[in-house]
C-alpha cells in the first residue's frame, strides 16, 4: 500500500509511520515544513504525486487552550486544512482516515458517548475538529474517522511521559478530579487502526483504552507505578482550576462496542500505562 500521512512528525503520525513502515507499507509522512496543511496548493500538488491507497489525516493544532487564545488558526489549520486535505483525497479517490477527538462532546452524558450519539463541542479545538468530520463525511465515500482520546506514547509530549520527571522535581502537584475519560496508549490506537483499515473499515468509530479516570487519578496510577515517594497529589475541580482557557466535556469516555463488535478489544488503559512506564 502507499500511505501518506500528514503530521507525520507528531505523536501519532509518527508512530503511523514506523508501524506502517513495519509491515512492508510505502510511506510518505511529510512534516508541516514540507506539507503545510493551510497551503491548498502544496496539499493537493502533493496528494496529486504521491495518490496514497490510504491518507492518515494526523495533522491538527492539538493545542486545547491554544486554539481558544488563538481560534483563527484552530480554524485555518483544523478545519480548513482538513477540507483541503479532503479536496485531495476526492481528487485522487484516496480513502481518508482521520483522528479525531471525545472533545466534539459536551461531556453533559454519564455513560459513554456512542458513535450515534450528537456532537457538541465546548471548545474551539472540539468545533475545528468536529468541522473536519464534517467535511469529510460529506465529501468523500471511502473514509474513516476515529474518535479517541487522551493520548500517550513514546514520542511527542504528553502527561503521562512528561508527568514523572515533574513528580520527581515538584513536592505538590495540583490535578483535576472530574474530568474523566479513558487514555489511550498510542500503540494499541494505530494496531486498531491498522487492523479496521485492513478490513475495511468505514464511517466513525470510537477508540481508546477501557475503563475511565480523572487526570488525578491517572496521576496516581503514574505515581504507584513508578514508586514515586516524595510527592503530594492534590485533587481539585475543573471550575475552580487556575489558568484553564478552554472549556472541557466533564464526561467524555467512548463507548468502544462497535469496535469490539469488529473483532478488537482494547487493553485496559492501566495495563497499558504500566506497558509504557516499562
Ligand atoms: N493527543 C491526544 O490526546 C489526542 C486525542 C484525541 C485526538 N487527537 C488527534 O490526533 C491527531 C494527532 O495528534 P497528536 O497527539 O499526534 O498531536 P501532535 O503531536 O501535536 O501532532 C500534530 C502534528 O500536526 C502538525 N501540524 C500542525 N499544524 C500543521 C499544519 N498547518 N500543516 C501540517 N502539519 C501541521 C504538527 O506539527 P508542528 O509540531 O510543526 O506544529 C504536529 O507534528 C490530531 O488530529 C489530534 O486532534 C489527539
């Protein structure tokens, strides 16, 4: 297969690229500096040369409270971008694959969002994103979107590989208590993905790790695992949160039945956690 993925030097993009590079796949994974996804011209010149089997749609402004200190961007880089990208796929008939995000929900819910369930983003980066989805599904046949969220890996910064050297340098450190959704390992995400592109896969489907915490105790689990002695974790809500910008979904965990119903059962974000903390 040719894959081309944008955003190929992020968390994801990059770990798309060496997994499908794995399995004998010809990929291209530009970084922003060789396919900036705002330039229309450059997106569809480039789709046009390389006319992918499969565009992993990984680039986006991923920036929660950056995108609402700075909402043009969000919507030049998530949503017009991503309508460009979608021009190119229609143009070469690519299927598209897009990651998208729990953040297109309001989080109002207090059992887990099915795909059918109606988006309502509370953020500038939850609306960008979920434009995105919405000039896909619109413009092309062949496409899937992903929903998932709170990533961690190996590459690109995130909580859970930032969060340690901080433990070991602060002696209190303050999270919030009720935003709960699920974390997803990077490495079982981009298997799930692989697996549904092989099979076919179409429309939108949720993705991420099983079960569900707060940052607070996705925190702790960090701290037990890494016997980390020497520091405090203090529980405290979203609303009374210093320096928050963007609103954010309470309750955002995915409902994976329909993933499960095409043959993948996710690990348990614990097992997984603890898989990456090695
Ligand atoms: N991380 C999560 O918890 C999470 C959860 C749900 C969904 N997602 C979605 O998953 C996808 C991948 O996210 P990630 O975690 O891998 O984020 P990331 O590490 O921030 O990667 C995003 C990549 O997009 C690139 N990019 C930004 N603006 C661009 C532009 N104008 N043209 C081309 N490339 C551009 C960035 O390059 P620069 O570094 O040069 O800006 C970066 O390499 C995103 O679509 C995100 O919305 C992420």
């Amino acid at each position: 297969m040719k894959v081309l993925i944008t955003g190929g030097k992020g968390m994801v993009g990059s770990f798309f690229k060496d997994a499908f590079m794995e399995v004998g796949d010809t990929v291209y994974a530009p970084g922003r500096e060789e396919m900036d996804i705002t330039d229309r011209e450059k997106v569809l010149e480039t789709i046009r040369m390389i006319k992918p089997d499969v565009l992993i749609h990984c680039a986006a402004y991923t920036d929660v409270d950056g995108c609402t200190l700075n909402n043009r961007k969000a919507y030049l880089v998530n949503a017009v971008g991503t309508q460009y990208v979608t021009e190119g796929c229609v143009d070469v008939d690519s299927r598209m694959v897009y990651i998208s995000t729990d953040f297109v929900f309001d989080g109002k819910k207090t059992t887990p969002y099915s795909e059918v369930d109606v988006p309502c983003p509370l953020s500038v980066y939850g609306q960008t994103k979920l434009l995105g989805e919405y000039y896909i599904s619109h413009f092309l046949k062949r496409f899937l979107i992903l929903r998932t969220s709170r990533i961690f890996g190996e590459k690109g910064k995130n909580f859970a590989s930032s969060l340690p050297s901080l433990m070991k340098k602060e002696k209190k450190l303050v999270l919030t208590s009720n935003l709960v959704n699920s974390p997803t390992y990077v490495a079982d995400l981009v298997n799930a993905v692989m697996f549904l592109i092989k099979k076919g896969g179409a429309g939108i489907v949720n993705v991420c790790n099983k079960g569900e915490c707060s940052w607070y105790e996705y925190a702790l689990k960090i701290k037990e695992f890494l016997k980390i002695i020497d520091v405090e974790l203090i529980p405290v809500e979203f609303e009374d949160f210093q320096n928050r910008k963007a609103e954010r979904p309470r309750y955002s965990v995915l409902d994976t039945s329909l993933l499960e119903s095409l043959g993948i059962s996710m690990p348990h974000w614990e097992g997984a956690l603890q898989k990456f903390l090695g």
